[in-house]
C-alpha cells in the first residue's frame, strides 16, 4: 500500500456484535470475513469516510503516531474494511464513477479548474422509517448510468430524441461515497456531506448528491447556505410534502426522511419550497406559510409553464431534491414509500427540463431509490436517466450564461 493511495472503507460489512468498551466485531455477509475492530481503530476508520489517502488522513497526528498508525491501516486494507477508492471489493477494475467518469477525491475536485459538476453518493439510510436499502442507492446508479450516458469526450453524446447534444461541453467529478460501517442516525456522516457540498459549492461547481434517503437533503441545503450568501429556493419532486410546519433549533434528535421539508423551511435563507407531485394522503391539515407552494398529484403535467415557473422566483438559486417516488410505482417499483398515481418517467422529466432549464441551479440530488432487490434494476436505470436529464438542463442555461447566449425556450 502507497501511503498516496486512495482509500475507502468497504460498506460490505455489517455489525454483528458491540462491546461496552467499544470494540466491535464486523462481518462481511458476501466473504464470510470477521473481523475485530478497537476503538481506536474504528477512529482511525473514520478519518476514511470520505475517500483520501493515508498521507491526508494522518496529516493531523503527531510525528510519533504516525508509523503506528499506518501499520493499523495497512492492517485494515489487509483486512477489507479499507479498498481503493472506486474499486469494487476485488474487483481489479479502474475506479470509474457516474456516466463512466474517472474517480476523484474531494480535494482534487474543488481545486481542479476544469470540472463543473462533482458528484458524491451518500451510503445513508438510517432516516428511513420505512423500508431501508437506499444506502445501496449511489452505486447501483453507476452501475446502470454508463449503459445511457457515457460521453468519450466532455462534447457528451448525441441525443436524438432531443435532436442535439447532451451534456455538451460538461466536465463532471465523482469523489465516491460518503458514509459509514457504522450508521448513526443524524450522526456525523451528514456533517461530512454538509462539508463537502460547502467545499465543492465554494469551489463554483454544481453539488450532485446521489442519496440515501431524503433527510440526507437537510445536510446538502447546509452546505449550500454555508457557501453562498442570500437566499435560495428548493423545486421538490416527491409524493409525500415531508413537511408539517417548519422546525427550527436542534435537529439532531428528530429530522428524518418524512419531516426534511419541516427542517428545511425553518432555514431563515430559505425562500421557498415549491413541491410537485404530491399525492400522499394525511391525518393533519398542513399548516400554510408563505415558503411552501403545492402542485398536488398530476396538476403539474398539463399547467402553462409560465403559471408554474410565476412560483419559481428568478432571482433564488434552486436546488432540485428528486424523492423517486414522485414516479409511478409502475415506473419506480424499488421505493421504501411508493404511493398510486405518479409521473410517468417521460412526464417528470419533461416537468423537469421545463423548470430548472429556465432557473439558476446550484444544486442537485436524487433520493430514495432501493438499489438492491427486485426490480432494483430498472429502477436505477430510470433514476440514472432522470438524473442524467435534470443535469444536462441545469448545464446549458449555466454554460450559454458564461458564453454571454441566451437561452432557448423548448
């Protein structure tokens, strides 16, 4: 192992018992391997949460401690907890990310001049109150994603159904997955991704979040309002509104995935939250507030594009957070909440393209998808297509902007 490698912890391994003095035991369910961790190893375990290399992560320790704890790493690489970045476990491929791009880190994506968008998956389900399984959700996006976009230059690809281009001219990053063996409920894991959305929202690229489930949405618009002064706006794909009334002072204890729109409407410098495709029915009335603006079930599909564009104000940047079950469950059938009488994949993308081409977007996330189990595959396919989608939208406004054209309506 070269201490400039690239390491990433193996999500592979689940907790099969924890001791009082913090020592736990790890197994891997696909190798059989079990494995003891200390304390303090599953400290040093931490620091590779977001993939880096042993030379980062053991930047900060003392000079005494830093042998000792490169033997523990190499012990942890020997062990399989700890893989190069991008690899699957014994897979011997060249790290690839989303659409086939090559694999990164956080610190060379925010420092490269030549990338517009960085993507980051996010192994997290523990929001969940339902089904659990989105963790699986980033890599079974890349998986499928290369089969429908995979551009051998950043001119993109030839897209006939829209008679042009797609994702022409975009330069895109992928730093792998944030998360870890251990999942904690609004634990630090969402700190990690609140940090790197500031760092590549800071950097001027575009965040593009592959969650997990929707709370992990909370920690991106942090970011976002960390980076950035002024306020900004959501567009919210979903079947359910996940919101109540807003909720302010310390979320640790409760957010989830069904109150993330509660947390977020309490942010001061958010907006509005504009919200499409809910159907989901509820014992309370929703309490009404000047922030949130409802398009309820199908009401969406065949309204004037400048009726719905009037609740999107120009000036807001907009983040796009897509919950996959705002799709049929005909359409989107590996979904820990699928709800009757969603969008067909054609429709949510036509209502996508329609929106965030004609608004600023400063961030992008798509939750929710189970990425393991029946129908799991086509599933993914229709997530990576409707991703794919919403990203070439958000790019061509933002590249005509910066080649001073204007842009064409559709």
């Amino acid at each position: 192992m070269n201490a400039d490698d690239v390491l990433a912890v193996d999500q592979g391994f689940v907790v099969r018992s924890a001791d009082i003095d913090g020592t736990m035991t790890l197994w891997s369910p696909g190798t059989g391997t079990e494995l003891q961790l200390s304390r303090s190893a599953h400290a040093l375990l931490s620091r590779f949460a977001v993939p880096t290399a042993p030379s980062v992560a053991l930047g900060s320790l003392p000079e005494p401690a830093r042998e000792p704890a490169l033997r523990a790493i190499t012990s942890l690489v020997e062990g399989g907890l700890l893989r190069p970045h991008g690899n699957a476990p014994g897979s011997g491929e060249a790290p690839r990310g989303l659409f086939g791009v090559p694999m990164t880190t956080l610190g060379h994506a925010v420092s490269d001049p030549g990338l517009d968008m960085v993507v980051v998956g996010v192994e997290y389900d523990a929001g969940a109150s339902a089904q659990s399984g989105s963790k699986t959700a980033p890599d079974a996006v890349r998986r499928v994603a290369a089969s429908l976009f995979a551009p051998g230059s950043d001119r993109g690809m030839w897209d006939p159904a829209l008679g042009r281009r797609m994702l022409d001219g975009a330069r895109i990053g992928d730093i792998g997955n944030i998360g870890d063996v251990v999942q904690m409920r609004n634990g630090p894991v969402l700190d990690r991704l609140a940090g790197a959305v500031e760092a590549i929202t800071g950097s001027g690229k575009l965040p593009v979040v592959i969650g997990g489930d929707h709370s992990i949405t909370h920690a991106v618009v942090r970011g976002l309002l960390a980076a950035s002064e002024g306020e900004i706006g959501l567009i919210h794909f979903d079947a359910h509104t996940d919101y109540l009334r807003p909720a302010r002072g310390n979320w640790r204890p409760s957010l989830h995935h069904g109150n993330v729109m509660s947390w977020i409407a309490g942010e001061e410098r958010v907006e509005r939250i504009v919200q499409f495709g809910i159907r989901q029915r509820v014992d309370d009335d929703p309490e009404g507030g000047s922030k949130t603006v409802v398009w309820g079930g199908r009401s969406s599909i065949d309204a004037d594009v400048d009726e719905l564009l009037a609740d999107l104000p120009q000036h807001l940047g907009w983040h796009v957070t897509i919950d996959v079950d705002v799709l049929d469950p005909a359409h989107m059938p590996s979904t820990g909440t699928p709800v009757p009488g969603g969008f067909s994949t054609h429709e949510l993308i036509d209502l996508v393209c329609r929106l965030v081409s004609r608004r600023r977007i400063v961030g992008v996330d798509i939750v929710e998808l189970i990425g393991e189990g029946e129908g799991a595959h086509r599933s993914a396919l229709a997530a990576a297509d409707v991703l794919a989608r919403t990203l070439d939208a958000a790019f061509r406004p933002s590249a005509e902007r910066q080649s001073g054209t204007e842009s064409s309506s559709r």
